[in-house]
C-alpha cells in the first residue's frame, strides 16, 4: 500500500491533519487503537477569553477564523451536527470581579465577545449575588460525536487501522518510510500523551496533566448556557450538564478517581444549591506542554518525521489551524512560527 501520510492518532489533532490532507488531494491511512482519549473527555468549549483574568486567549482570532468554518465543513460533510452556539456566565465573586470585566471590555480583541452588561442572577438553584458577566459567539463542539462519525468515514474508506502503531517496525529510507505493508513520504505523530513513549518525540517537554470531569441529572437547574464559576457547568440537553474540570499534575493515569469526583463535587456544590445525580465520570490526560505552545515539527535528524501535538485545554480551537500551518510546513517550505515549532526545545 502507498501513501502520501501515515498519520498515527485519531483525536482533535489527527482529525485536523487528515481533513487537511484530503483538501490537498494527499492520500493517508491513519494508526489509532483509542488509547488516548483526552479529545473525547474534553468540554469542547471554544471561547477566546481566559476567564480567570479576562485576558484574549493565544492568537484566539486567527484560531476561530480556521476552526468556525473547519467544524461547519465536516458537519456538512458528516451530515450531523457537532457545533452548538451557547453563551458563557461568568460567576462574579466581587465588585472588584464586575470592575475588571468592565475594563476587559474595552479591548480590542475581546469587546466582540464580552457584553458590557452584568446579569443579574435569577435562578434560586445558582448562588451569584454578584452577577454574570456574559460572554457571546461561544460555543461547544460535540467532539464525540465527531470523532466517532469521522471515524465511520475513515473505516468506509478503508485509510484507518484500529490496531496498536510500534515504533520499532518503522523503517526509515531516504525518501520516506516503510510501515509493515505501508510506504509512505512521512508519518505524522498526534498521539496526544502517548508521545510520551515515542522514541523519536518523548525528549519535547510534555507537562501533562490529568483532567477529570462528571455529568450531573439536575432537572430544577434548567440553565440554556454555560456556567463558569469554580467548576464549569455545561448544559448537554435533556437535563444532563457536563462538569469540570480537574488539574492533577501527579496521576498519570485515565482512570476516573474517588478523589476526582469528590473535588468536583465539593466545587459544584459551592454555587449549585439543588439536587443533582451522577450519572457518568470520566478522566484523560491533557497534552500540555512546559510553555502552553502547540508541538509541530520534524525529527531533526529524520524529516520524515513529524508531530502535531501539545494542543493542551483548547485542541477545538487550534487543531484545525495547526494542522494547515504543518501542512505547508512540510510540502511547501513555509517557516512554522518559532513559538509552536520543536526547534525552540533542540
């Protein structure tokens, strides 16, 4: 078998990078075994405003005009629906809180998002005598769901292979690679925090941490937007609401824990005031790196190797821009910022 790619991973990354190749009319089969899961654990929120200090998000703009028609392409193309418009609440905790959002508004590259108007709260079951701040043009990917619809598209093709990808049976040539049966020009790793145990990657400076997250019953909540307070509270219909997330930098495993669950649960509880029931919990290790940049790039001594990885907690909105900037990277010669190439860890 010959092909252009061999990608190895299926999440937001490897997704982002085979839609790329299939509108530049390259050939691929893709290596994924579902090891890594942290695309299918994460919220799927995109929103350009870091709302611990009402700052813009890292080149949010840029992102959002890649990402918005990106999703839109493949709901078309997969002939569902994964992007749900839905607005932010921000919990204010002051009047300090409320000053700050006030000032955030003003700037350039939030005021499109940010309403400079408090909202006062009016739902006995959610504890926000300071109001919300509210955040517009936000919404939430059903990654899931896309994954799995991608998926479906990818096994009527016959390009992917849902078998475990060993490093040891790559052969590299001088004009590219030999994968058991497969040639190919390059490989492409998106394997998220499986690089970890990529011999050709493991040296680029991961700092992953393990993510936690709940879903909740709460038939008296009956909120329609996203509730960012100590916890996230999103709503998924029928009235079920996604929850989370935790941050622990020393469990380096996917499995949900006791102590996860009851932190989020202590944390839900701080503002929440009705009854809820947990009816699923979930954990993934996010793909972090040391300076909260993207990893894209090539071996430095085998370009035929290459990575797309360290998308951290916003792979929704960078994956699709990333994928397109390696892309011309690798085929056309066009320089990676220095900030998300390798090169600045070699």
């Amino acid at each position: 078998m010959n092909v252009d790619y061999i990608i190895v991973g299926l999440g937001l990354s490897g997704m982002a990078f085979a839609e790329e190749l299939t509108k530049q009319n390259k050939s691929f089969v893709v290596y994924d075994d579902r090891s890594q899961n942290s695309s299918l654990v994460a919220g799927g929120m995109y929103n350009p405003v870091i709302l611990k200090r009402f700052t813009p998000v890292w080149n949010a703009e840029e992102q959002l005009k890649t990402a918005l028609p990106y999703y839109k392409r493949l709901e078309e193309k997969l002939h569902n629906t994964y992007d749900h418009k839905i607005d932010i609440y921000r919990v204010f905790k002051s009047v300090e809180e409320q000053n700050n959002w006030f000032y955030a508004c003003d700037k350039i590259l939030l005021k499109d998002f940010m309403s400079s108007t408090i909202i006062r709260n009016k739902n006995k079951f959610v504890d926000a005598p300071f109001g919300y701040g509210r955040l517009e043009k936000t919404g939430r990917i059903d990654i899931n769901s896309l994954i799995h619809d991608y998926r479906v598209l990818l096994l009527n093709k016959k390009v992917i292979r849902e078998e475990k990808f060993f490093y040891h049976q790559i052969i590299l040539k001088k004009k590219g690679v030999e994968y058991n049966d497969v040639k190919a020009k390059r490989i492409v790793f998106c394997e998220g925090y499986g690089i970890k145990q990529n011999p050709y990657f493991n040296y680029l400076p991961m700092k992953e941490a393990k993510g936690e997250l709940i879903t909740i019953h709460a038939p008296d909540l009956n909120v329609d937007y996203l509730i960012k307070a100590a916890v996230f509270v999103m709503p998924l219909g029928n009235d079920h609401y996604k929850v989370g997330a935790t941050f622990n930098w020393k469990d380096k495993t996917s499995t949900p824990t006791t102590e996860g669950m009851l932190e989020l649960e202590k944390k839900l509880n701080s503002f929440i005031k009705c009854k809820y029931e947990i009816v699923d919990h979930l954990a993934g290790i996010r793909p972090t790196i040391v300076d909260r940049r993207p990893l894209l790039g090539v071996h430095p001594e085998h370009d035929q190797l290459a990575v797309l990885n360290g998308l951290g907690t916003r792979g929704v909105m960078i994956a699709p821009l990333m994928a397109i900037k390696l892309y011309q990277y690798l085929e056309r010669h066009v320089s990676l910022d220095n900030e998300v190439s390798i090169s600045r860890f070699q």
